[in-house]
C-alpha cells in the first residue's frame, strides 16, 4: 500500500448538512418523479403535521434529504434505483409515511454508530498453526488454506499487506511490526520521528451493518430495504455477507484508533479515483471533521492498496468501500449523522452505555434512543 500526492481533493464543508441539489434525474423518470417528491418535502416539511411516534427533538428536515441523497447515490446502480425511487412514489400518497421510511433509514444508522461506541477486543486465537507475521511468505501460505479469517488473523493478515503501518497515516506503525524488524526500524527511525502506535483492524462495512444484510436472520423485509439497496452500488451483483465474509480482507484495512473511530463514525472515507496513470484500486482520503486535516498532510491525500499475494491478502473491496462511501455521504451530508452523535453524546453524559462487544445491543439501544428521545 502506497501513499500518493494530490492536487485537488474534497474539504469538509462539501459533506456538511445542506439542501438537495436541483433534480438531476431524466425528466419523466420514477427517479426524477421520486427526487421531485423529496424536493417538495424539503420545501414544506416546516408545516407538515408528523407522526404520533416521531422521534423526539428530530430535525424533520433530515427526512427529505436523507430521501433524496440516497437517490443520488444509487445514480449508478439503475435497478437498485428503480426499487428505491418506486418505494418513495408509493407511499407518497402520505407525509407520514415517507417522514418514517427516513426515519427507519436513520435508525439504521444509528444502530452502526452505537454498536461502534465500545472498542471490540478480539479473542485471542487458539490456532498453533499459524504462523507469525515477522515470516510473510509463510503466513501468505497458511493464509491460502483458510476459509475464512477470525479478528485477530484478520489484523494480522491486514498488516502485513498494508505494510505494517495505518493506511490513511503512513508514519504511523504498528509497535509489534517496527520491534519484529530491527533493520526496517532503524531506516524508518532515521528518516522520521517514531511515530509507533497499536493499530486497528477496521471494518469497512462495520459488523453491525454486515449482520443487519445477512441472509435469514429473520428480520422484515422492509427493514433491511433502505441500506440494504446500496449494496451491489457498481457492480449488478454483489455477493451476499456471510459470516465468513465479516473479516475478509476484503472488508478490513489497518488503522490507528482515531482514524479507527472517525472510519467507524461514517466521519471519514474513500472514495475511487482514476485516470492516465493512476494504479488500480486508488481512493481519495475524504473526512467531514475540519480537524482531521492537522493530522492528515495534505499533499497525501490519494492512498493505492497494493498486495504481496493476492490470493492470501486480497486488498479491500472497492464494492465495499463505495457502499461505506455512500452512507457516509447520506449521513453527512442530510444531518443524519450529526443527529445521532448528539443523541449519543446527550446520552452518555446522562450513564454510561453498557453494550455488548459483538453489536448485539446496539439495536436495542437505537431504538429506545429513538422511541424515547434524550430530556
């Protein structure tokens, strides 16, 4: 994984909270009719009477945008489009109805952030036939003969093709890999201060997410729909999540923890990027916080994953990587996001959340958040 310049990349402020864009849909299409429907919402939504249930202290504003943000997203995916602006021009008969299809959308979301509130430490692994990172071409050739990966192989794995260093902050280093390595360490130590740090094996679609998709999991329909049709974003067929595919190195990259947290938070992404000369599987880093510029140089703001094995240490899904992308724009950009983090925020200042280390309380959370509101 390497690090590259950039001229020109997006700020904060492009993904603060803001007003749909004009219809860019072709006009007569369910899509424009559907993004049409969020337009006029947007435009009322101050008048509109709102539901029994809805949440306490919610922007309704947030309604329509998170709407119509979510159209635009699903620009480049048609028949997941289609399902999406059809289910908004059905239920438009009524404003309370698509104000709780929003809110069902952001609850979603809130159940990602919350299940994310409590670092998850992985179970250490029992498997004696591992071999240790300090030997790459042994563990790629263990790695082969696995059919899936658990936490802790999963960060190790990530590390290793990574380069032993946080993907968005190429100074920072994972202690374990610079101690592993004498000589590496000292060419690194000679060129830059010791920037050794513990890293983390990020999800780039969170636990929580993945299992809110998986298949049989007894859940209706309609509440998987909302995040659920931005999968497959680029591609007409995307694999269904397993339990097998929740640690794929196709879903984790390594990170320090601040980066860890803002990732988790739907606070920074990767977006792709390509051109004459540019190297497959290249992203533009993108944040929402105004203050994660001190960190990040700004003269490194395009990362390109590269892997030793490809087999033994696929680089992270670019499917993967656009659907986080999008909900993190969604979530962004229609104040969603900054919605929940004050609902969290409230709510730890009152008691401390008590959640458990797999996600599984976080819905539970979410929704008396939700139902109940923050005094």
């Amino acid at each position: 994984m390497t690090v590259m310049n950039a001229k020109h990349y997006p700020q904060p402020e492009d993904f603060s909270p803001q007003p749909l864009a004009a219809n860019h849909f072709p006009l007569g299409s369910p899509a424009a009719d559907a993004y049409n429907i969020c337009l006029d919402l947007e435009r009322r939504v101050a008048t509109v009477e709102l539901p029994s249930d809805f949440p306490p202290r919610f922007n309704a504003l947030i309604c329509p945008r998170v709407l119509g943000r979510t159209l635009s997203e699903l620009a480049c995916a048609e028949d997941r489009l289609m399902d999406f602006a059809q289910r908004i021009i059905e239920i438009s008969y009524s404003d309370q109805k698509l104000l709780a299809f929003a809110v069902r959308f952001v609850q979603r979301l809130s159940h990602v952030f919350i299940s994310h509130n409590e670092e998850r430490t992985p179970a250490p692994s029992d498997d004696s036939t591992r071999p240790n990172f300090e030997d790459i071409i042994q563990f790629c050739s263990w790695a082969r003969g696995q059919s899936s990966l658990s936490h802790g192989t999963a960060k190790q794995a990530a590390l290793i093709r990574d380069g032993g260093h946080c993907a968005i902050l190429p100074y920072m280093y994972e202690r374990s890999w610079l101690l592993s390595r004498p000589d590496e360490c000292r060419k690194i130590l000679a060129t830059q201060p010791n920037q050794g740090t513990s890293t983390r094996c990020a999800h780039i679609l969170p636990e929580a997410l993945m299992r809110i998709l998986l298949p049989d999991t007894g859940r209706a329909p309609q509440e998987r729909h909302t995040i659920g049709s931005l999968l497959g974003f680029f591609e007409d067929e995307l694999d269904a999540p397993t339990d097998h595919s929740i640690h794929s190195l196709t879903n984790a990259i390594t990170l320090e923890h601040d980066m860890r947290v803002q990732m988790n938070n739907m606070s920074l992404w990767l977006e792709a990027t390509s051109g004459e000369g540019v190297p497959d599987n290249t992203y533009i880093i993108c944040f929402s916080d105004p203050l994660t510029q001190v960190r990040i140089d700004k003269d490194q703001r395009i990362v390109s994953f590269t892997t030793p094995d490809e087999i033994a240490l696929p680089v992270p899904s670019p499917q993967n990587l656009a659907v986080h992308a999008a909900c993190c724009r969604i979530a962004r950009m229609s104040g969603a996001a900054e919605y929940v983090e004050n609902l969290i925020r409230n709510t730890e200042s009152q008691n401390t959340l008590f959640l458990a280390p797999d996600g599984s309380s976080a819905e539970l959370l979410a929704n008396k958040l939700f139902s109940a509101g923050v005094r």
